[in-house]
C-alpha cells in the first residue's frame, strides 16, 4: 500500500474532530484546577491525571500507526516512542516520590530516557509527510532524504543552542541561587534547550516545506512548544528553590500529549493549487534566503553576546565552550551546503546536457533530429569550401510504415523505426550524421566521403530492406532511399538546395513504385515530373520557401437568377518559384495522394473555415463556405474529430460549412464514406455531391449518400446539340434532374460563361459558380462579394 492509505478506521480521521473537542474540554477542565486548587492538591492532580493522558495518547498513537503504511506509519510510531519516554519517566516520579509534594526529580536514571524519547521526536517531525515548494519540477520525492534531515537538525540545533546561550547569559546565570543543584539545573536546561530545537524544527518543516496536514504539523508544534515550556518551569522553579510551584507549566505537560495523539488522527491532504498541482508559497528567492540566513541571525547574536562577556581572569568559561561548540555545529551546518551546492551544480550541468541532448535528437530512436542535421550539413559544406571533399546527403522514406501502424499497432512502428535507425547508425562511420527528420523520413550526411557514394547508398538501402521482426514475427521493410552528391570538383552549394535535391530523388524512388535507391539527377526538377511536384509540395507544407507559397482562394457561390453572392467555395492554390501556379488537378497525382493528401485538405479546411467565420464576425453576414474533401479521406474515423475541431477552432456554426465530395468517387469509396458524412449531416454540416456529369460519374452517390446539394459539372450546361446522340443526353439530364428533385436535392452548376449560367437556370438550378462570377472580394461595401442576403446556400433535405 501507499504512504496515504490507511488499513482501518481509527486511522482515516473519522474521530479526530471529537477527539479534538475533548482535548479542549480537557485542557479546561485543567486549567480549573491549576487555578482553583491548592498546590498540594494540584501537585497529586496533575502526577496522576499528566500519567493519564500520556498512557492514553501513547495508545492512540499506538492504533494510528498500525493501521497506516510506510512513513505515514512511521512517523506515528516514532510519536508513540515519544510518549512511551513520558510514560516510563512519570511512572519512575510516581514510584520514586510517592508522597513528596516535589516535582523535580533527580536526572540519574533519566536521563537515557529523555534523551530517547526526544531522539524519537526529533526523527518523527524530520518523517512528517511534507513536499517540497518545487514538486512540480523535483516531484514529492524532492529534497527528502539525509541531506534534508541533517540540514533541518542542524539548523533546529544551532538556533535552539543560540538562544538558550543567550538566555543563560542574560538572564538566568544571574538569577540563579549559590545553593542550586548543578546537575538538575543542567539536565532540565539541557532539556529545554532540545525542546526548542525541536519547536525550530516544526518552524523549519512548516516555512521551508508544503506539509500534507498543515494543521496535525500545527498541533505537533504546539505540543513540543507545551513540554518546553514545561521544562523551562522546571528551571525557573530550580533557580527561585520552589519547585512546588510550577503553575501553567502543569497544564502544559498534561495536555500536550493529547495533542500529539490528536495530530496522529489527521489524515494527510495534499495542498494544491487550481491547476492540480501543489501549491507554491509567494517569494521563492526570499523564501531560500531566510531558510539561508535563519540559523546564522541568532548565532552572531550568542557570538557577539559571548563575546563581551569574555573576562580574561576566568579563563575558558563554560559559555566559551558553548560558543565553541556552536561555531562546530555551523561549521557542520556549512560544509552539508557546500556538499549540496558542489551536487545541485553538477546536477544543473548535466541537465543542460541533457536538454541539450533532447533539443537536438528525436526522443524515439536517439537520432539527431532536424535542426541538428541541417548544422552538421552546414558545418560540412563550411568545411568544404575551405578544403574541397566529397559530401553525400541521402533522404530514407519507409514505404509500407502506415501499413505497419495500422496492422500491427504502433507500438510496432515505434520499434520499426528503431530498428532501422540502429542499422543505419552500424552503417556509418562515427563522423556521418543520422538523423530523424519526421514520420518515417530518414537522413543520411555523408561527410568527406572518399569512396564511391552510391556504392554507400546502395549498401545502407540494402541494410534498411532487410526484414525485421515486429510483433512476434518477421516482416519485410521497403525503403525509397533519395542520394545526391556534391563533389569536390563541384561549385558552391547551398545547404537547402542539397536537402531539397536529395527529397526529389527519395519521391522519384517512391513515384517509381519499387522502392530502392534513386540517385538526384539534374532532369528531375522538370515541372511535369510526379516527384518533383510532390517533393515541392512536401517542402511548401512543411514552411520551405524553396516549396514555395500554399494558400486558399475563393470563388462566389451566387443565386440564380439574380447573382447575389449566398456562399463561397474555397480552393487550395500553390504558387512554385520554378512551376508557376499549380493546379490543383496536378497537386495530388493518384499515386502519391495517399502522403500529403491528408496534410493538405486538413489544412484547407483550417482556412477556410476561420475564411468564413472572419467574414461573419466583420459583417455579421453568414455565408457557408464549400470545402471539397476526398472520399478516401471520409473512410478514416478521424476526419469526424477534424471537422469538428476546424469547427471550434474558428468558432463557425455546422450549417456554414458544406462539404463537397467528387461525383466522379468510386462506388467502393462511397459506401465507405457514407457513415461519416451522415454523422457530420447530423451535426450540421451539409453535404454537396460535385462534378456530376462529368466522365465516370458514380450515380450510386445519389441513393448512397446524404446530399443536401448536387453541382452539375460544365458540360451538362452547354446547350444541347441537335443530333440523336445530343437529344438523348438532354432525355438522360432531364430524368437525372428529375430524380434529384425527388430526393429533395438543391440543384447548383460550375458554369464557364454567361449563356452557361442562363442555361443552368433554365435547368432549375438555383446556384452557380465559376469564371464568370469573378473571384471572392473580401471587401463588405462590394455587392458581389457580399449580397444583400445571406440564404442558405443548400437547403437541408425534409
């Protein structure tokens, strides 16, 4: 069991608040006595009932620990050996002096008794369950152990030794009687002084810690506070030669073990703040000044004290050898800070290791990461314009790596990962660089290569492919490695240009669908080149400006007939500083769409729903905004938990997005996109079927799919030719406009010029969009841009 459960019942704090309210009662009941009876009655009340209360608190404490476990036990326990010290020590008083009305007791026999029972305090207060100000950086383990404890001895001893030296030589030295007895006057000073040590130690734990129970601390306090003041009776009862009369310290040694017992009732609870944490106390800086300076301020008081006292006729006085042992003690005090100063400034130095170390390499494999490889390459290239060598960077993409995450669970493509980079790392020599750029994308620097490159590359291909075992069994790896060399021979190159160079040849080796080694050759970059466009288009996403600009245009979605601006359909649009503008036709070529296909519509989505939700909060016009997904992303039950989180983020109603899938999907597609879409249906979002009528349209997306719109594509516009095979496309449009119209389908059409839109409305389309309705104008004053209403762009199907 843990430290904070207990094991029974009189252990989990269920009596602790009556057991409180009669310690009260008790403490006044006493204190009746202490003024209402004479001391001679009052002596025998308080033998015999300060016996009580220490027997019955000791077993209180007894049953608390034993239903307890770890330092919650043992603090408790170490209470009980505490008061078990009293018990022996008033049975020996009682025993001794049954009939002597005096209360001071010989210390011979004694004092091995105090002495443990005050080690046994001591150490129960330095367990008390407590956290440390920085739990959140050092956890509650934090600062516990010897050190703690020594320190906290320590300190509690040096002030507590300080003070009582001060008292000695100010004030009871002088008043003490020539007749008093040394050896009593000794031991319960000795007392005294060790009960203040203990009451600093509760001080100490308190300020400079976050106890769990702050109020059991609070009572264990006030009871050692109790039993000095009891002992600081003693003394002043010994000095004046009345040690009849002892007064409130009667009280004190009566009640203080209760209170004791009462702290062990408590349950610990932790002290947090609002963020779940534990809570930190204002001041840190001058919170661990004081806990630096405290033992030190009543030291140079005693010091300075002593030190006037100093009388050179009485040679080494008694106080000098108490100064002296003081000076030992802060002397001890000093070198555990040292200690722990020489530790905590090599624990600062290897956690800048360490985060220097995390900063720099991928926490999975231990690989550099991305900004470590891009210096080592510039260091390289550096080195290379000074001293012309040979540098090879090869790019490594694991083609089946989805495969493996989604059949095998990812913990398998963690391991996956793993296992390639330590046979990349046993490939190298120790001055290469592997490093984990991303995913599943490797990197290779081959700094000052002298042998032949490619033979390395194919070498490091052949050592990635080699199967692995994952999941209790072996499975073969496919990687499409990516080299490009810079020769010695060779001009000046930027670092960026060889990244990008090395990406285009690892897309050529993955566009060739074998997977193996491709090695950069100049006539890749031409702008019709599948791998080219995809390694752009990788860099654009990931911020390259040598990717160029990626961004989100919009065209009206008007009413017709008339042409007021009732929504906008957004497009991604990518601007190449060597392609030109792309279109988004060739943005995802089919066999590549599966890598960034994802990426790209997610981000399309972002903006344009935070589009939408500007222009509503600017004009208070709510115009829907058409974003086109692809089906093959609607299969994954994620796209659910995107739309919505493009939803929220922008703070954009459902209805004010419209969600268009390509008429032209295959039916499998379909079937398996059609749960997702009706879950967004449900949520607001509408739906929009595209393209229809254009070649290879799946007509089983009118009784497949939740449409609430349907956008005929630009043919079916154009007015019909007068040959048997155009009046039988007209017959074929007229029933599919028919069928729509049954099914409760909104009719909308992407027209290329006027008569297109003409004819569209003709058809009974009451939207369009295309070239002639211009691009969208932010501008709220245009009328084009905004209407001067906002209808719903696709009225939901009854």
């Amino acid at each position: 069991m843990g430290d904070g459960v207990p094991v029974g019942l009189l252990g989990d704090g269920r009596g602790a608040r009556w057991f409180g309210f009669g310690v009260v009662a008790y403490a006044l009941v006493m204190a009746a006595c202490v003024v209402v009876l004479p001391p001679a009655a009052q002596d025998v009340v308080v033998r015999y009932t300060g016996s009580v209360s220490l027997g019955v608190s000791c077993w209180v404490c007894v049953m608390t620990a034993r239903r307890w476990r770890g330092v919650e036990r043992w603090w408790r326990a170490l209470m009980a050996a505490t008061l078990l010290g009293g018990v022996a020590v008033s049975a020996l008083q009682l025993l001794g002096y049954p009939r002597s009305t005096r209360t001071l007791v010989e210390p011979d026999g004694l004092a091995a008794l105090v002495v443990l029972a005050w080690l046994a305090a001591l150490v129960g207060l330095l367990l008390y369950p407590s956290d440390p100000f920085d739990v959140a950086i050092r956890g509650r383990q934090g600062q516990r152990g010897p050190r703690l404890h020594l320190i906290t001895t320590l300190d509690g001893l040096l002030v507590a030794a300080a003070v009582s030296l001060l008292a000695w030589i100010l004030v009871l030295r002088g008043a003490a009687r020539a007749d008093t007895d040394a050896s009593i006057l000794l031991f319960y000073f000795s007392t005294t002084a060790v009960g203040t040590a203990l009451v600093v130690v509760v001080f100490l734990l308190a300020a400079f810690r976050r106890p769990r129970r702050p109020w059991g601390l609070a009572l264990l306090g006030i009871a050692q506070v109790a039993f000095t003041v009891y002992s600081l009776g003693q003394v002043r009862a010994q000095i004046e030669g009345r040690p009849e009369d002892l007064g409130v310290a009667d009280l004190a040694v009566v009640v203080a073990p209760l209170l004791v017992a009462w702290a062990t009732l408590l349950p610990p609870v932790t002290i947090t703040g609002r963020d779940g944490r534990i809570a930190a106390a204002h001041g840190p800086v001058l919170r661990r000044w004081w806990h630096v300076l405290l033992p030190y301020v009543p030291l140079v008081a005693a010091s300075v004290v002593t030190l006037l006292d100093l009388d050179a006729g009485r040679g080494l006085t008694p106080e000098l050898w108490a100064m002296l042992g003081l000076l030992v003690l802060a002397l001890a005090r000093q070198l555990t800070t040292l200690t722990d100063n020489v530790r905590l400034i090599a624990r600062v130095e290897q956690d800048q290791i360490t985060l220097r170390h995390q900063a720099f390499h991928d926490p999975l494999t231990g690989l550099a990461n991305r900004a470590l490889f891009n210096d080592r390459l510039a260091q390289a290239l550096a080195r290379r314009a000074r001293s012309p060598t040979s540098i090879a960077v090869l790019f490594c993409d694991l083609d089946n790596f989805k495969h493996v995450n989604d059949a095998l669970g990812h913990a398998a493509g963690d391991d996956l990962l793993c296992a390639t980079a330590r046979r990349l790392l046993g490939s190298v020599r120790a001055r290469d660089t592997v490093a984990r750029l991303g995913g599943d994308e490797l990197a290779v620097l081959l700094d000052g290569q002298t042998g032949d490159p490619v033979a390395v590359g194919r070498r490091l291909t052949d050592t990635v492919c080699r199967p692995v075992s994952l999941a209790g069994g072996d499975h073969a790896v496919r990687a499409s490695v990516g080299l490009v060399v810079a020769d010695r021979d060779a001009g000046p190159v930027a670092a960026e240009t060889l990244i990008h160079r090395a990406d285009i040849a690892m897309y050529a080796a993955k566009a060739a669908g074998t997977g193996g080694l491709t090695v950069y050759d100049p006539t890749a970059i031409a702008p019709d080149n599948t791998s080219a466009l995809y390694a752009a288009l990788g860099a654009a996403l990931r911020g390259d400006p040598a990717g160029g600009e990626l961004d989100v245009y919009y065209r009206p979605v008007v009413a017709l007939p008339g042409g007021a601006t009732v929504g906008q359909q957004a497009r991604l649009t990518w601007t190449h500083p060597t392609f030109g503008t792309v279109e988004p036709s060739d943005m995802l070529p089919t066999t590549l769409a599966d890598g960034l296909a994802p990426t790209l519509e997610q981000l399309l989505l972002s903006r344009a729903c935070t589009h939408a939700a500007d222009h509503h909060h600017r004009t208070g016009e709510l115009l829907p905004v058409h974003v086109p997904v692809a089906a093959r992303l609607l299969a994954d039950e994620t796209i659910i938990g995107e739309i919505r989180g493009a939803l929220a983020t922008a703070a954009l109603a459902p209805r004010a997005l419209v969600v268009q899938l390509p008429a032209t999907t295959k039916t499998r597609e379909l079937h398996t996109a059609a749960p997702r879409l009706r879950h967004l249906r449900r949520l607001g979002v509408r739906i929009s079927l595209t393209q229809l009528g254009a070649p290879d349209t799946a007509l089983d997306a009118l009784h497949v799919l939740p449409l609430d719109l349907a956008v005929l594509d630009t043919p079916l516009t154009h007015p019909p030719s007068s040959t048997e095979e155009g009046r039988r496309a007209d017959l074929v449009l007229t029933a599919l406009l028919d069928v729509l119209r049954g099914l409760g389908v909104a009719l909308a059409a992407t027209v290329d010029d006027e008569p297109a839109a003409h004819r569209a409305h003709q058809l009974g389309c009451a939207f369009a969009t295309g070239p002639p309705f211009g691009t969208w104008q932010p501008d709220p004053h245009d009328t084009r841009a905004t209407g001067r209403r906002s209808p719903e762009a696709a009225p939901r199907r009854r």
